[in-house]
C-alpha cells in the first residue's frame, strides 16, 4: 500500500484589474499592485486634493491590500503596463460642468461630473415658462456643429437626451435616426457622403415623443453618454453635450 503524497496548499489567486473595472486587454488580466494604488492615490489628491472614497485609488488599495495579503505581489511591485503607460488622471470643463477621468494603462477605470458655475436660483427642475427644452438644445446643435458627421458618441448622447426627454427612446425617434446614422458612416469613406447631425437633429423637438426643460442633471446624464463613448474621452465643441449643458446653465440662471 503506497502512501499518498501530502497535496501543496494552492496559491491564492490574485484580484486583478478585470475584476473590479470595466478594462480589457492585457491590463484585465495583471493584479492590482501596491506601487499602482500608491501612483493612483497620489494623483487624486494632487488633482482632487484627497483620495475619492470609493473611487478607483479606494478600490485599487483595498484589492493591492488584498494581494499583498495572498502573497501574489510584492510591497513594492507595480503592473508593467501601468508602470510603461502610467496612472493618470485628465480633467475637463465643458459648458460649467467639470468631467474627471482616471486611467490605468490608458484604459478608463474610473469617470464622474462635477457641477462647476452652475447657480441654483431655485430647485432643479422648477423652471420657468420659457426655459430651453431637451429638443431646442438638440436643434440648436444642429445649428452649432450642423455639419460634423454622426457618430458613436452623438448618437449615444442623442439617445440619453431623447431618453431623458421621453422616458425611453422609441423606434422611429430622433435616437433611431442617429444610431441609423453612425452606423452608416461606419461603413462609409467618403465624408462628403456621411450623414450629419443637421441632417438628425434640425427637427428634433418635433420628432421627440415628449419634451420637457433642460435641468442640469440632464445636463450631467447626456455630457457623461457623450464621453463615454468617444475614444479621446472628449466632448465635441458646440456639440449635443456642449448645448446641452448651455442650455441647463441658461435655466438655472438666464442672467449668466
């Protein structure tokens, strides 16, 4: 009767970036280092002036703390796609509204808005007779960058505009037409042949199934859709985003 060999007790395995963001690639795959957490940390509160509770450097420690713990990285290891592309955090003002965002290795783990020169006379919401509705923000676009081609990111803000106007976005609706529209000019060269947002939105307010004043959270929802989904993490000047948030700053204070 032979014996059995006594097992080896199986490493624990490592939290790692895919794990607790929304990343793919390489950098899904690598643990979260202490020398990442600590980079992060000390760019929040460089730019920020402390450490976000529940924003990425919180989480980046807690899991680094947790690996540190398993004994799957070292004190003072970092990620090598971190360490070549950094930690960084960019921040923006478009319209009074200040847009921070915090990456990885390039890849975002972490995006939020703040109220910038923003003046609440009254609570959100209760506006006047004569406040700038979701539709005329969407028109005025179409006057202001009337002639940029659709794409991925106008149409998404299209749609949390429409959304947030209507309560949901409708076959046939101003959303539809600019999802049809970035779709198309996915596929086409030639730009003279793309569709534009003043082909979209010119008659939007029409095409909307309800309409309702610009608040500034409104505002927020359609500036956040806009970034998301734009690869330079931007919003484009005199853009949905942009007149949206011209026209929640407008209601909020017409004397601004």
């Amino acid at each position: 009767m032979s014996q059995q060999q006594p097992r080896r007790p199986q490493q624990e395995q490592p939290i790692k970036y895919g794990d607790v963001f929304d990343v793919s690639g390489q950098l899904s795959s690598q643990p979260v280092a202490p020398n990442d957490a600590s980079a992060m940390q000390a760019a929040e509160n460089m730019v920020l002036g402390k450490t976000q509770k529940g924003g990425p450097a919180s989480v980046m420690q807690s899991a680094a703390a947790a690996n540190l713990q398993r004994g799957v990285v070292g004190r003072h290891e970092g990620t090598p796609i971190a360490s070549e592309q950094g930690v960084t955090i960019s921040e923006a003002e478009i319209a009074g509204t200040r847009i921070i965002t915090e990456a990885v290795g390039g890849q975002v783990v972490g995006q939020y808005l703040e109220p910038g020169k923003f003046k609440m006379p009254s609570p959100a919401g209760v506006l006047g007779s004569d406040s700038i509705t979701i539709g005329e923000a969407l028109e005025t676009t179409a006057l202001t960058a009337g002639d940029k081609p659709v794409d991925q990111s106008d149409a998404a803000a299209i749609q949390a505009a429409e959304v947030r106007a209507s309560g949901y976005a409708y076959p046939g609706g101003v959303a539809a037409a600019a999802q049809s529209a970035a779709d198309y000019n996915a596929r086409t060269m030639n730009v003279a042949s793309k569709t534009k947002l003043g082909d979209v939105l010119a008659d939007a307010s029409i095409r909307l199934a309800e309409d309702k004043a610009v608040t500034r959270e409104d505002a927020e929802g359609v500036v956040g859709a806009e970034v998301r989904n734009n690869p330079e993490m931007m919003t484009y000047p005199g853009g949905v985003a942009s007149s949206m948030a011209a026209a929640a700053r407008l209601n909020q204070d017409p004397t601004f």
